[in-house]
C-alpha cells in the first residue's frame, strides 16, 4: 500500500512517497472506526503517522 505526498503549491508534482504494511493501516483503521461515534465514518492517516509507520520508496529531489 502507498502514500503519497505532493507539493501545495503543485498539487500534480509528488514530493514523496511511502509505503505501508497493509496489516500496519488495518489496524490504525480499525482503531479510528473504534472511536467514531457516527455509523458512516472517515479515516485518514496524517503525513507524520505515515512517517512513522512507512518507508520511503521515492523522495522528489527537490523535496529540500
């Protein structure tokens, strides 16, 4: 599984991406919907959680 980061100022231009044990984003998922109070919910997964739990498979060299 991939995530992908790109520039505000470019939003077609990717920065960087990581990739993610499917089983790691389960599991962060489940603990998400864990919490919803709503049956209709959202998960999303923050540049630092991605961070730290991923590896980087591309970094754009300009990334500075």
């Amino acid at each position: 599984m991939f995530f992908a980061v790109f520039y505000s100022s470019n939003q077609t231009k990717v920065k960087v991406i990581y990739e993610l044990e499917p089983n790691v984003v389960l599991i962060e998922t489940e603990r998400q919907l864990s919490r919803s109070r709503n049956a209709i919910s959202h998960v999303g997964f923050s540049e630092d959680w991605v961070r730290t739990n991923g590896k980087v498979v591309f970094s754009d060299s300009n990334a500075g």
